[in-house]
C-alpha cells in the first residue's frame, strides 16, 4: 500500500509546515502595531489552523491508522519502534492543542 503511506506522509509534511509557520506567524502578529495588520494576522492564523493544520493532522492520523490495520498488525503490535512512535505523537498533539490555545 505505498500510495497509503504517501498520503500519510503528504498529510503529515503539511500538518509540519502548519506547526512550524504558525508559532512564527504569532512572532510577526505580536511585533505589529495597527489594528489592520492585527486583523489581517487573525484571519491568516485561523486559516492555517483549522484550514490546513488541523485537517491535515486529521488526514495523519486516517492514514496511519489505515495503514496499521491493512498492514499487518501481529508485527506492529510487536513493533518497539511504533510505540515510541506513538508515545512521542501525544508530545505533538499536547503542542498541537498549546498552538490553538494562542490562537
Ligand atoms: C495515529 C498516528 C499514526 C499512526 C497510527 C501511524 C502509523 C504508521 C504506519 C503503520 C506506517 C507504515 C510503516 C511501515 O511501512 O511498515 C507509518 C509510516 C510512516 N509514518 Fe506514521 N503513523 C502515525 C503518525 C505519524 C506522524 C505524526 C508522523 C511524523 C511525525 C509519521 C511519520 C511516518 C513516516 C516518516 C513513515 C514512513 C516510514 C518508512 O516507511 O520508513 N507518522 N506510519
């Protein structure tokens, strides 16, 4: 199922694009001064949250979980790899739910 695993990864390189642009977006946001730049900032922060990074995260976690179940799951379930996998991916939801928080 490579082209499975291509979506996940297409889906997770712009869930990343999202995470690393918007606390810099934040930065810019809290350098402007007038009220049209702190509007314009508003729009294009919760455009990229909820249009790009939050579906994006969405597609992520689809695809992954598809590809556990069409995989084969007896040797994920034994996977060391895919644990810590996991365990590190609630680091990044906890930083995910913390980027919404600002917004
Ligand atoms: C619910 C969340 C996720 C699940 C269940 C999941 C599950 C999987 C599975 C089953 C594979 C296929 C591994 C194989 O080819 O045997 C895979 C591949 C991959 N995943 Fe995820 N994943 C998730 C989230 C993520 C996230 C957040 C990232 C990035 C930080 C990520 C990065 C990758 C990469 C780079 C591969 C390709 C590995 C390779 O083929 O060498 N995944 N994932």
């Amino acid at each position: 199922m490579l082209w499975l695993k291509a979506l996940h990864l297409i889906a997770m390189v712009c869930w990343f694009a999202g995470l690393f642009y918007l606390p810099r977006l934040y930065v810019y946001h809290t350098m402007s001064d007038d009220s049209a730049s702190d509007e314009r900032f508003k729009i294009m922060e919760r455009k990229l949250f909820f249009g790009i990074m939050t579906p994006s995260m969405i597609a992520t976690f689809v695809f992954g979980i598809w590809l556990l179940i069409d995989g084969a799951w007896q040797i994920y379930s034994h996977a060391i790899w895919l644990h810590v996998k996991l365990a590190l991916l609630l680091i990044l939801l906890i930083y995910h739910y913390f980027c919404w928080q600002r917004e």
